[in-house]
C-alpha cells in the first residue's frame, strides 16, 4: 500500500511548529511526586542525541558561550541531562541532579522576535546548570530573559525565529512560564499543566515582569480598561498557530482533567497519542487536511518527533531518572538513563550524517520504514519494543552501567531484525493486494 505524503504547508516549511510539555502531580500527601512529559518535534533529519554535562565550579570573571551570544557564567553548575539538537548548544528538555526538570516550546506573540539573543534551548539548559529548585530555575530562566532577550534562528539554514514558554518542575511544585521580547507571566501549579505553541496564562498569572502591562499598552495590543486585572493571552497572543494547536493540547488538558494517578506508562501512552488512531500514526486520505497530533509524523508537517523524555521527579530519589525516546514514540521504546552517569556512546553520538554508531539515527530510520505503512507496522514494531519496555518498568530503573550497555546493544540488534521483518511484511502485503482480482 502506498501512503502518499501531502505537502507540507507553506507556513510550515521552516519548522513543525509543534512540541508538547506536560507535567502532573500525582500520589498521596506523603509521597507526592510530579511527572515531566515532553515530545520534542523538530526538522525531520535533525539528529537530536543526549548530553550529560558534569557539575562544574567555575572561575570568578568567566564566561559561557551559548549559541548566539556569550552571557557571565556562575560559579557553580549542575550535572544535567538533556536533550539536544546536535547543532545546538542548549537542550529541548533535560533534568538535572537536583531534581527539576524544564522543557521549552514555541509560542508567537504581537512582538517580533530579535535576530540574536538567548534561544529558548539555551534557556532549558541554563535553567537546569543554575536551578536546584524549580523556584530557582524559574528565576534564572525569567532573570535572563530581562538581562539578555530571547533571539536568534532556531532552525539551521533558516531563519525561523519565536519566543518561548516553559515548564520548570520540581516534585513540590511547578511554574509555566510565558514570554515575549524581554517580558513574562508564570503561574505556579501544583496539580499540573500543559503547554503548547500557544499562550496558556490569561489574568491566572503568579508573577510577571515589570512592565508588562504598560508595554502592551504602549504598542497598542491592549484596549481593556486598567481596572481589570491584565490578561496577558488576551493582550499578546498572535492567534495564527492556535487553530492548528488546539486540539493537541486538549490532549494533555484532559489527561489532567481526568483522575489524579499517573505513572511513567501513561505518559508513554500521551506521548504516543494520534487522537483516535490510538497510538498508531495513521495518515489521513490524500487531500484532507492533516491535524498535528501529540506524536508527529513528517507528512502532517515538515517536522517529527525527533526525541522524548519522561521524568518521575520523587522526594528523596536523586538524581532523577529520565526515560528517554528518540524519533517518534510510536515507532520507538523508552529507556531510563540515570542523570550524572555515563552514556553509551551510541546515545551522545550523533550530528547531519547518518551514523551506525548513533542510536537516534538507527531509531529515525527504523520510524521512516514503519511511516511507509504505519497502520499495518506500527503493531509488529510495538510487539518487539512493549514486552521491553514493560520488563523495564518493572524493574529497577537505575541501571548500571553494564546492564545499560547490554541494553542498548539489545536494542540495535533487534532494530536490523525489525527492518527485515517490517520489509517482510509489507513486501507481503502489497503482494496480497496486487493479486487480489478487481471487481
Ligand atoms: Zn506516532
């Protein structure tokens, strides 16, 4: 069977503009906890491997460089783990030792964005190097948005410009934060929250820049009276993306609507999600329109999925486990890896050319075989990775370093054996159909 690819969008060329960030709290008063989620969707052949960074003192006066701009570094940063473009200095989303956990997406307001500046990546990774709370992170990311502006491409080869939103999670609580130019609202939860390529904060903000209000005023994107309290959506959302957002995000909102019991398994489950295809990509019929679903395929856009990261973030329980995704979940398998201990090589390789040593590179391959027919793959691929995944769950998540090895040497051989049989059965497949006689 032949799934024909639509043409991305025009508006689309340059990014998916897409990602999805979720955190919820869940469990009892003695034992509360919060689960990050995010789906980091990004240019389709953008390799996207993990980094893990070591604590670091640093000397007095010294400077680091983020992708754009050199800013002055702080004495001391902290081990993270994170997840970045291979071109990229900053992360889509990472946890580091002390337990707080941030991913970014991007969200389009009245103001143009600067030509430089801090990216919204380099703003995941400041906020983990520089946060031992979410609290903190929360203040380093907002502090240096005032100090520096956000700016600059965040697509290689084009200019693809936006600011950002956040979430910054630690177990007791979290902040969203949302952002234009050198201005912000947050609001603190300690339930849950979900975010998306829109602004989410209306008059429900905790904190905000100074100046906000009058800014929106001065550039004429506010007519309220002043006695209302400000509503910072109302007032600078550039609507064009919500539309084509919306019900993506609905996902995540219901998800938090629901029952307050969450787990790392139904976080794989959201990650996952294509509406009511399940957990299976399935394309739509040629000429209707593609929505954006949790889990992107290219096709529906010009991006995908390239890497997903779920933390379970415990009193007590530190360094935090991140268990990890790369290209789209659907097609893939979670695995946890320990912030502060080393990788396996095939999971920190990785950059523009396809490598056998890069575990995203064999994994991205492996989603473009089961995206040629993903309603009749996607099932044999998530019989080889389920029986994994849930044997992983339930166990110890804190691998050794051996028995990481061993797993991701696991992983690679039974990737080439599902190749061959995806080929298999789709060969079959398109076999059976040609020699079925027309009426
Ligand atoms: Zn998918």
């Amino acid at each position: 069977m032949h799934i024909p690819v639509p043409e991305p969008a025009p508006h689309h060329l340059g990014y998916p503009e897409s990602c999805d960030t979720l955190v919820a709290f869940t469990g009892p008063p003695e034992r509360r906890r919060a689960i990050f989620a995010k789906n980091s969707d990004r240019p389709r052949l953008e390799c996207q491997p993990l980094a893990q960074i070591p604590a670091a003192d640093h000397e007095p006066g010294s400077a680091v460089e983020c992708q754009y701009i050199t800013i002055p570094q702080v004495p001391r940063t902290l081990a993270v783990l994170g997840s970045r473009p291979w071109w990229l200095w900053g992360f889509e989303h990472g946890v580091n030792e002390a337990g707080v956990a941030i991913g970014n997406e991007a969200v389009y307001t009245h103001d143009p964005v600067p030509q430089s500046g801090l990216l919204g990546m380099d703003l995941v990774r400041l906020g983990l190097e520089r946060g031992s709370t979410a609290a903190e992170a929360k203040r380093v990311i907002t502090g240096l948005i005032e100090q520096c502006g956000q700016g600059g491409s965040s697509v290689m080869g084009a200019d693809s410009r936006y600011h950002n939103s956040f979430i910054v999670a630690d177990h007791t609580e979290a902040w969203v934060i949302e952002t234009s130019r050198r201005h912000w609202v947050a609001r603190r939860t300690t339930h849950g929250a979900a975010i998306a390529n829109l602004l989410t904060i209306g008059d429900d903000w905790d904190e905000c820049s100074d100046g906000l209000e009058e800014h929106a005023r001065d550039m004429g994107y506010l007519s309220a009276p002043a006695a209302t309290r400000f509503n910072f959506r109302v007032a600078y959302e550039d609507m064009d993306s919500r539309p084509r957002v919306e019900r993506r995000w609905g996902v995540g909102r219901r998800l938090l609507a629901g029952p307050d019991e969450h787990d790392v398994a139904s976080m794989m489950r959201y990650l996952r999600d294509h509406f009511e295809a399940g957990q299976v990509y399935a394309p739509p019929p040629e000429g209707s329109p593609a929505p954006l679903t949790v889990c992107l395929h290219y096709g529906t856009t010009n991006g995908s999925t390239a890497a997903s990261m779920i933390v379970e973030l415990t009193p007590g329980e530190l360094p935090p486990v991140a268990w990890v995704g790369m290209a789209t979940p659907c097609t893939g398998l979670f695995m946890p890896v320990t912030v502060g201990r080393p990788l396996p090589k095939e999971l920190e390789t990785g950059d523009d050319r396809p490598s056998r040593d890069s575990l995203w590179w064999a994994m991205r391959e492996l989603q473009y075989v089961v995206d040629r027919d993903p309603l009749l793959l996607t099932p044999i691929t998530r019989a080889v990775w389920g029986p994994i995944e849930q044997r992983l769950l339930a166990g110890n998540p804190r691998l050794p370093a051996q028995s990481l090895h061993r797993l991701i040497a696991e992983i690679m051989e039974l990737r080439d054996e599902l190749i061959l049989q995806l080929t298999v059965a789709q060969l079959q497949s398109d076999h059976a159909v040609s020699s079925t006689p027309s009426a």
